[in-house]
C-alpha cells in the first residue's frame, strides 16, 4: 500500500512524504525541516532518505537541516556541486544507475529544466509498486511499463498562459523560460498517451502555477484521458 503526503507544492515550496508501508522518503525538501516535521506530527524518525531533483530552493531549501537530522539525501553530483553540499549525508547518484533505500529500488533519470543537472525519479517498491516522480521539466523523453503511481508537474496551460499575455497579466518575458523548463498540462497529456497505464492506480498533478492553471480544468482533463483517479494536492 503505497501512502502519499504533499506537505508543499507550488512555488513557495515542494516537499513531498512517502512510504510503502516499510521505508518512508522524502521527495525534495522545499520549505523548512520544522516545517517538514510539524507536518508529519512529528513522526520523522521512520525516515530513510530523501530525494532532491534539482538546485532550486523552492525543492531543497532544507537541506542542511535534513541533513543534521541524520538523514541521507540523493542529488545530482551538479546538484550538490550547485548547492555547495557536502558532508556523508550528501549521497551523489548518477542517472540510469539504480541505488537502494530499503524496500525501494530507485533509478534516476535526467530531464529537461534550467539548472545543472536535474532528474526525475522512478521508484519501485518491494511490494510491486512503481512510482514515477518528475518535476520542473519541460519534457521527459523516457517510457515507462508498469507504473501504478505517477507524481507530475503540470505547472500551466499553454492556452491559459497566452491568454494571461494577451491581456497583460503575465510579461511575455515569461512565455520563454516557462516553456523551457516546466511541464505544461499539454504535454503531460502527450507523455500519458506514450505511456503503459495499464497497472495506474493514481495521477498527482503536482506545481501548478498560480496565475497559468486551472486546477478543476485540468483534473477532469486528465481524469477523461485516463480514466484514473486524479488527486489535486
């Protein structure tokens, strides 16, 4: 039984809690560790790692005190390089090298975003779950068999986004590093139809965008794609 927290998305913060019931994790530490813990009711002790997919502080502003609380946390070598992060909790992984955090078997894979060197994860649980996350990317090249659970960025909508420059309330500036470097409901569409679905259980549409989304428009778009459950932390 694979159990899902989001206890920050968004801008201001990303910060995820999971656990197949045997080893829990983090994915990315984004607003701080008191936080993180205030938010889990405290009940940090049963967790094993966490994982931080790129540079930005609104994915690993706690990674210091993630790391003091004795937690190993997996990156990017260009991640870490970028963070000045250092000391035996900082664990490098390289992508398409699979490591091991308990129960979960976890392959790293690199994706396409404005940073040194960010990477989804696919996260494949002892109990035959299989977890795809992947955020602040533009596009994933990749295929996957048998996921059950997907956590995805789907930050804004093309069409919304041109309509907020038509009238002004985005700068056109914008348009450029948005579609180079966040996942946008279009092309989520366009990686769930290449995907096997097959065994999906779950769709968490992760990072909206205050000003570029819609978020019951998108649910029930991916709902009527997919014909799975769609949750909107």
């Amino acid at each position: 039984m694979i159990e899902i927290t989001t206890l920050a998305t968004g801008s201001k913060g990303n910060c995820y809690h999971i656990t197949d019931g045997s080893t829990a994790l983090l994915l990315e530490a984004g607003i701080p560790y008191k936080e993180i813990r205030r938010k889990l009711n405290f009940q940090t002790t049963k967790i094993k790692g966490c994982l931080i997919s790129h540079e930005h502080q609104d994915h690993c502003k706690a990674v210091t005190d993630v790391a003091k609380a004795g937690i190993n946390i997996y990156m990017s070598q260009g991640t870490a390089d970028a963070l000045g992060a250092t000391g035996h909790r900082i664990k490098p992984v390289k992508a398409k090298q699979q490591y091991q955090i308990g129960t979960w078997t976890i392959l790293p894979f690199d994706v396409e975003h404005d940073v040194s060197e960010p990477y989804g994860f696919l996260l494949a649980s002892s109990n035959g779950a299989k977890v795809l996350f992947a955020t602040d990317t533009y596009y994933i090249r990749y295929k996957f068999k048998g996921l059950t659970h997907l956590l995805l960025e789907c930050n804004y909508s093309l069409e919304i986004l041109n309509e907020n420059i038509a009238t002004g309330r985005v700068h056109r500036g914008m348009k450029k590093r948005l579609i180079r470097s966040h996942f946008s409901l279009e092309n989520v569409k366009e990686f769930l139809k290449a995907n096997d679905l097959t065994q999906l259980q779950e769709i968490w549409l992760l990072h909206l965008s205050d000003s570029n989304s819609n978020e019951a428009a998108f649910k029930k778009e991916i709902q009527e794609l997919t014909g799975r459950m769609v949750m909107m932390p």
